[in-house]
C-alpha cells in the first residue's frame, strides 16, 4: 500500500526521515507492503514543495544540503513551489499522514498544535516528534483524532525513536503501568558521567557537551531540568492517563551539582542521574524531575553518556527497562516512520 | 471480539494466563474490546476439557490448585470431560486460537510441534511458550502458517513476557538487527551475580539457586547454557533470518567458572556473564553461548540476579537494550496474553 506524505518542518528530522524513505525504499516495500509517496514539504525558512506525483527525495536532500531553498527545486509544475504557509499546505494537499516536525515550543505549543489539528479535521493522520503539542495538548488531540477516526502518534517526543510508546501499546499492552523512572535527557546524562568517570566539574563538563554538540549555547532547557519535564509530563498523561501540566510537576536541573557531590554519592556506591519520574496511587498521578543518587543496581545506573532509558513498573511483568538513543537525525527521523509503520499495520 | 481459547498444557503457564484472563476481564474488554472464551484444555497429567460454552476460569484454577483432574470439573454435559488426545482435542474444539503450553524436548521439539501444525492445518492461530518447536522448526512452522493466513507467535519462548519479538516486530520495524549479545538465562545469571557479590564459589551458588526454586535438581539445561543455546538458535533465526540449528553453536556454560575467575575479573573492572551472541556478516549468521568478561559499561554489566536483558544492534537506531523478567507464572502466561492481543489486533 502506498501512503501519500506531507511534511510539516524539513530540518534535521524531515532530513533524516527523508534519507530512510530514501536508502530503505526496497526493504520497505519487500518486508511490510509499504511505500511512500512525498507529496508536499512545507518549512518556515525553507520554502514550500507541493507535488503530488511525489518528490524527488534526493533532489530534495541535495537541495536542503546546500543550504538552498525548495524554491530551487527542479523540474516542477507551475504552482509547485509556490510559498505556502503550513496550514495553507495542510489545507490543500492530498497527504493521508502529516508528519509534524517543526520546533518545539514548550510554552504555547504553537504553531505546531494548529497544524496538528488542521491535519486532523482534514481527514490526515498525524505523527509529531514535537513535544509541545504533546506535553500541552495530548488528550484535546487524541479525542479530536478519534472522533475523525484517524492517529495521532508521538514516538519521537521522548526518547527518539527508542520505542517506549510502541513498547506499552504492543509488547506490554494488558499491563498496567503504575510507576515510571527514566533518564530522558542525554545531555545532563552525558554532564553528568563526564563528572564522575573524568572528575570533572560541571562547567568544564558542560562546556565539552556544548562542544561536542550535545548542548545548546543556552543550556538551560536541558540543565534546568525543562526538556525532561515536557517529556514527564507526556508518558504521565499517556502511560498512567493523568492529565498534568507542566506547572504542576516539580522540577530541579542539575547546575546546583559539584564535582564534590558527585565524588560523595560515589563513596557511598551511589550515581547522580537526573531522574524523570511519576506513578500512579489512588487514582492520582504526581510526578518529579530531580537529581537523584541512585544505587548501581538500578538499572539506571549504568546509563552513561547521552543515552536514555526508561524503566516502566507495571503489574504483571514487574520492572521493565529499555535503554537506547535519545536523540539524532536518524533516530528521530526513524521514530516518525516507526508511527507511520504503525499506521500502515492498521 | 471474542476469541474462542484452547489451551493445550495447562502447567505453571497455563494456569498464568487463566488467571490474567479472569484477574483482568474487564480491563481487557474496555481497553481493547478484547474478550476470550476458554473453550477447551489438554493436558496430559491433568485431563481434559471440552466446553464450547466457556469454562468457568476460578472452578477450573481451584481444581487444579487443588492438584485435581479436570474430570473433576462440575456441573459438565455428557462428553465435556470425555478423555481427549491434545491432537483430538484440536481437531474437535472450534477454538480460533491454540495456546501450547507443553513441556520443551530440545531435541525432538515433539509432541508440541506436532500440536502445533495440527492447529495450524485445522484454521487455528498458535501462540506458544514452547521453545522446541521454534528453535527446531521455525522457517516451517511459519510458512505452514503463512499458507493457512494465520499467525504463529513465539513470544513466550525467549525471556517469557519480556517483548523482545513484539519489539523487533513494532518499535523497531524497519531496522535491521545486525548482531545480538543477550542475557538469557536468570538462573545462571543468579549464581554468577551472587558469586560476584557475596563471593560465593560455584557449588554454594548454585545451590541456593535450587533452594530458592531458580535451578532445577538437575541444573544441566541451565549450568551449561543449552537453555540460552534454544534461545539464541530462536532469535538468529527470527531476528537475523538465521537457519541455525542447536548443532550449529557453540555452547559453553558456566560450571568451570571458579570464584577466583570472578574475583580476577573484577580486579580487571569486569564481570563475568553467560552472553548469547549473534551477528549477520556478508549473509552468514554465527552464533554462540559463551561466559564472556563484560566492561561495566556495557548495558549488560549491570543486570544481576535473575534478570534477563538482550542487546540488539540495529542500523538506524543503533544499540537497544531491554530487560526484564526471564521466568515467572504470570510473566510467562503474559506472553501468551500478549500474542493473543496481537492476534486481536489485526
């Protein structure tokens, strides 16, 4: 079966997703049945494609490797590379999935949520790695999916597309979830095995994440504490049904933590991981970020550099952990096919 | 939807998943519109039962927690407790679903393999815990199926509920799994974990693994990794497209392995774990069980006791590790429940 794919944001997600339609457009099509047909790309800064015979992948990646606009595009129709704002783009194109990829705006959820809806009331199913919509917005979109009987699928807010929302969905489903723990930043968890395995302090440890691009020049969504918050807040309110805000969960980063704290726990057989965490009691679902000293038997502790893992407590498997990439242009480009794989099984 | 149930062996699994379906009926219903009617069981020590009508689960698990016979079951027509071959009990039940759930012969793979291609050629899915059958006769079984349009599900073969299969199978659809290095077997892993932290030798250690009901009285298929063998002849086959069979790897276990190996081990900063191993190489898959000295750093360093853990190495994502549970009543009667749900799914 082929499915028709309008991308919403074409950075390095839409790149790296464009690249596996790409380079795996034969293993897709011989293993499951699928193929995919690019018929409309639309991105603030990089302009506007709306083909619907299907794009030319490569053309597409060579373009946006140059640095050039998708106005450049050859060989198109005329209209084709007319400048359409996303809802405009959404409005009018024949997609039956749109992959939102643009990004993240914590505080708003916009523009995102509007093009994640506008999708939905126009018959599409959607797939997001954007994590305001999702953290701001789940359960507004999830009823107006279903009541147009279509998805609405968010792998890659949390954890890339190391598969914990497809984890509960398929292998657990029949569990209860009652707890969570994970390490959901990879940039503090790199921070933070960096000071203890190298000794360093927190300003030379953050210093190297900046360096070597695990960091932002402002850090502070990551050592603040507020990208794990916003992706708490989305396995609460998907994995235990809570319905929390961000303003609702206590959150603590990790740039109050000194070399000498993290010598100390280590004295005790203790490691400092920043812990995402939420459970389930009576009904109520509360949730934290903070610095925690965890045991080495945790199987969180031996998460180290700018991995994540997530351990699900649920009532007939007991203690579940998976642990993998949080982050890059493939993983998360990968974790919007595993949503559109997902749709296409349906 | 209602599926029609027929379990053939109704051990330590068997009783699992009966008690699952009855402990969680309506969770089932209401969150997947899933309902199950158990209309048959066979069980060789335990008898049989035919009940197209449904047996009453709670009658039937305080029977046989009664160490009862199913002929004892009440309130029966003419003929329901009649005694019934499993192989006659799945040509005369009109279940849509066999559960097998009988003893594992490494060897032979029978009589469960025999059980299953009768389901099979009689219109019935088949889902099994049964690792003969999927270590010596998977590429089979599976086109037997493929031919019926029906499904042959193995989750329960490998780290009982812990979803390996449905992890391949969902979240990380469209990777490649190039290599695999897993824990696979929780009693060895037990006696190696309490050797290294209570400095126990081998002897001492494995048997307060048989006290505590982790090892058999004869400790061999552990100790010796033939159950890890099973296991990773599974996986090759499954997750490499491998066609190994059990002669094809080599297999070391951990009965030579001396406190003083551990120790020396942990001197050097690493630890000793029995690791099931393969990897896809120009077309070819290799495999092995081994005990292998791991560097804490790896994922699979830090699962002690009666954990299992498997480590896939994927193209797009990279290393996935998830661990879990190996064993258990309700784990492994999970498993069960979550191939029927994957059934109810399609």
């Amino acid at each position: 079966m082929e499915h028709k794919l309008a991308l919403i944001g074409c950075g390095t997600v839409g790149q790296g997703l464009l690249q596996i339609l790409h380079d795996k457009k034969d293993y897709l099509r011989d293993a499951f049945g699928f193929e995919a047909r690019v018929v409309a790309i639309s991105d603030k800064l990089k302009g506007s494609l709306l083909v619907p015979e299907g794009i030319d992948i490569p053309a597409v990646l060579e373009l946006l490797g140059q640095g050039k606009s998708l106005s450049d595009y050859p060989k198109v129709l005329p209209g084709q590379t007319e400048p359409l704002d996303p809802l405009d783009m959404i409005e009018r194109t024949d997609a039956d999935i749109v992959a939102e990829m643009t990004y993240t705006d914590i505080k708003t959820g916009e523009p995102a949520t509007s093009y994640i809806k506008k999708a939905l009331r126009t018959g599409k199913h959607v797939v997001t790695s954007n994590k305001g919509p999702a953290a701001l917005h789940y359960r507004e979109i999830r009823e107006l999916a279903r009541q147009n009987a279509l998805q609405f699928r968010i792998e890659g807010t949390v954890m890339s597309g190391t598969p914990v929302f497809h984890l509960a969905e398929a292998g657990l489903a029949g569990n209860a979830v009652l707890e969570f723990k994970g390490i959901l930043n990879g940039t503090t968890n790199f921070i933070l095995s960096k000071m203890e395995t190298e000794g360093m302090d927190y300003g030379p440890a953050l210093a190297l994440a900046q360096k070597l691009g695990y960091a932002e020049a402002d850090p502070t969504a990551d050592v603040e504490g507020f990208d794990a918050l916003a992706k708490v807040v989305i396995l609460s309110n998907v994995l235990l049904g809570g319905s929390l805000k961000t303003t609702d969960v206590p959150c603590k980063g990790i740039s109050a933590i000194t070399k000498a704290d993290v010598e100390a726990a280590k004295a005790q057989g203790l490691r400092y991981k920043l812990i995402g965490h939420a459970k389930i009691d009576g009904g109520v679902v509360t949730a934290s970020v903070s610095p925690q000293k965890l045991p080495l038997s945790d199987p969180l502790a031996g998460v180290m550099g700018a991995q994540n893992a997530l351990s699900l407590q649920t009532d007939l498997m007991g203690k579940i952990t998976i642990q993998g990439a949080g982050a890059g242009k493939i993983e998360t480009g990968f974790s919007i096919l595993s949503d559109i794989l997902a749709i296409h099984r349906c």
